[in-house]
C-alpha cells in the first residue's frame, strides 16, 4: 500500500531526476551559473546545483523508499540544509566585502524593500536564520531518529 509519504518520496524522486538531467544539459551549454529560481526546494539556485543535487535528491529519496525511512528522509532534508545555509551564509559574507561585484543589489529578489547594498547583509542574516532553524531541527530530528 502507498502512504503519502512514499507518493511525496517518489514525486520527489522524480523531480531531482529531471532536474538533474536538465541541470547538465544547461550545464553542457554553458548555463553553470544561470539562476533557476523554481528548484529552490532541492537548493539549486543556478543549473549546476541541479545537476548534482538532483542526483544527490534522487538516491536519498530511493534509499528513504527503500527503508520505508520518512523521519531518515525528514533528517537528511534538515542536514542538508544546515550544510547549505552555512555556505549561502559564507557566501553573502563574502559578497558583502568584495570589491568585485557578482550580484548587482537591483537584481536580487529583495531589492524593492532593501533599495541599496543592504541587500548583501539581509541575505547573509536570513540564511543565518535558516542556518538556526535547520540546525535546531537536524538535532530534535536525530533525537527522534536514533
């Protein structure tokens, strides 16, 4: 019988697969660092995160199936995302005091309420937030899992 978590899983499988195949051939064409804002939910910002965190997505969601595991599958999500905030977080560091700018403040998402180069430390804090929360939650979860 199929719950809704193994359904999630397999829909989710599915999606990191092809992200993943897309994610590579974008990244063949040379798109590496081109935004690809609707694969947020696997931590892909640009097409070569796709490529790899579509197959990285794509064995854990086979291996939490296999195992029937949704508190595994809850855990590596949580993880990934402490190890994926903690570098989003080096990251605006960096662009906060770069003399070489690679995201220009009127491109990014939050410009229209942070209209200058605030826009690189408001960055930088609420992934410092989502370091915190995935961080909290990768700890309860393990408690739980274990």
């Amino acid at each position: 019988m199929l719950n809704w978590q193994s359904f999630f899983l397999i829909i989710f499988a599915v999606l990191s697969f092809f992200s993943a195949v897309i994610g590579f051939k974008n990244s063949k064409k040379g798109n590496t660092n081109q935004l690809t804002p609707y694969l947020f939910f696997l931590g892909a910002f640009v097409w070569a995160d796709a490529a790899i965190f579509g197959i990285f997505w794509l064995v854990v969601a086979f291996i939490c199936l296999l195992k029937q595991d949704w508190l595994l599958f809850l855990l590596v999500t949580s993880v990934f995302w402490v190890v994926r905030s903690a570098g989003e977080v080096i990251y605006w560091l960096n662009e906060q005091f770069s003399t070489k700018v690679r995201n220009k403040p009127k491109t990014l998402h939050l410009f229209k309420f942070f209209p200058n180069e605030s826009i690189w430390f408001v960055y930088q804090i609420i992934w410092q937030c989502v370091l915190v929360l995935t961080l909290i939650s990768s700890v309860y979860l393990l408690n739980l899992w274990l």
